[in-house]
C-alpha cells in the first residue's frame, strides 16, 4: 500500500539444521551439511538479479556487511565478509573455505545426545573438514561428489595431502578467530 516493495531489501533466512537422525546424530553441533547449512533469499528489485543463485561461502557473521553493502551503506570494522557482490550475481570467491566449528562443553545436551566432543573444521565450496579437540581429524567429505557426505575419507590414503591441507586452513581460520582450538 505503501508503494515500498520495489525499493525494500527482503531478507528470508533462518538458524541453522537440525540432524534429525542423519547420520545417527541428533540436534545441532555437527559439522554435517544437515546442521551447518543455513537458507539465505534476498530480494532487492532493481538490484539484485531476479533467479540470481551464488555458491559463494556466506557465514552468519557477513549477513550484517552484507546487508549494508547492498543498501551502499559504509559498514565498521567487524569480523564478516561484505559479500554483497555474491548476491549481486557479481563475484563468489570471497573466501577459499568457513570455520565451522562446536565450542561448547562436553557436558551439554548436544553432547549427551551425539557423545562428541568439541571439534573444529571448515567447508569449502568442495570439501567439509572437520577435527576433534581431543582426538584429531575426524571428518572429510568430498561435498561435490558426495552431497549426502555418506563417505568420510578422512583416514583415506589418497586424501591424505588434503586433509593435511584442510587442517592447516583450520588453524590459520581458528588464528584469525582468536580461538585457542581448546
């Protein structure tokens, strides 16, 4: 009535998965495309490309940058990315890979419910990554060709470079986080 939908920033999106038994785990904390994976649709006629669809690597903590950028408002020094040039259809390599990671004790309900222990790991547009605090490497999915993540080659020889890889991507992320990694 207002006249306002051809020059509103729509914004849908959600809190993250819930395992609902895939992979027997339940709840959140994992690092399973079921419980990482957060819905984002934006909307800004005359901006934003109708059917426009991005894979760039997109973190909770770019949604505020993001949003300013796309209304071109000057965004403070914060931790995420302004990924506005994704939505915008424009540019999807603003990150090579996202910290994923479960820093909560060992005694909370995610635990009870999964028995795992606090881990750290990334997502590439490729590949999920993922290590135990108390145990090392734990996870690795090739995303492209296993979307379901139904094949943990962690412990496979031929990946043995690139879950090497991934770990150290890890630790310069939790670096940059300022997370101690225990």
């Amino acid at each position: 009535k207002m006249g306002l939908a051809g020059d509103t920033l729509l914004v849908f999106s959600s809190d993250h998965g819930d395992m609902l038994g895939s992979h027997r785990f339940a709840l959140k904390q994992m690092p399973f495309r079921e419980s990482v994976g957060i819905p984002l649709l934006m909307r800004l006629p005359g901006r934003i490309p109708a059917g426009t669809v991005s894979d760039a690597l997109f973190a909770p903590i770019d949604v505020m940058p993001t949003l300013l950028g796309l209304c071109g408002l000057e965004c403070p020094k914060v931790d995420g990315l302004d990924m506005s040039q994704a939505a915008l259809g424009v540019r999807h390599d603003q990150r090579e890979a996202m910290l994923l990671m479960k820093p909560g004790m060992p005694w909370g309900i995610a635990y009870a419910a999964n028995c795992v222990t606090p881990w750290r790991g990334v997502k590439t547009k490729t590949h999920t990554y993922a290590r135990l605090n108390d145990r090392g490497p734990w996870i690795l999915f090739d995303d492209a060709n296993d979307p379901a993540q139904m094949n943990n080659l962690v412990r496979d020889p031929a990946c043995a470079e690139l879950a090497k890889r991934l770990d150290a991507v890890t630790t310069k992320l939790l670096a940059e986080a300022n997370d101690p990694d225990d």
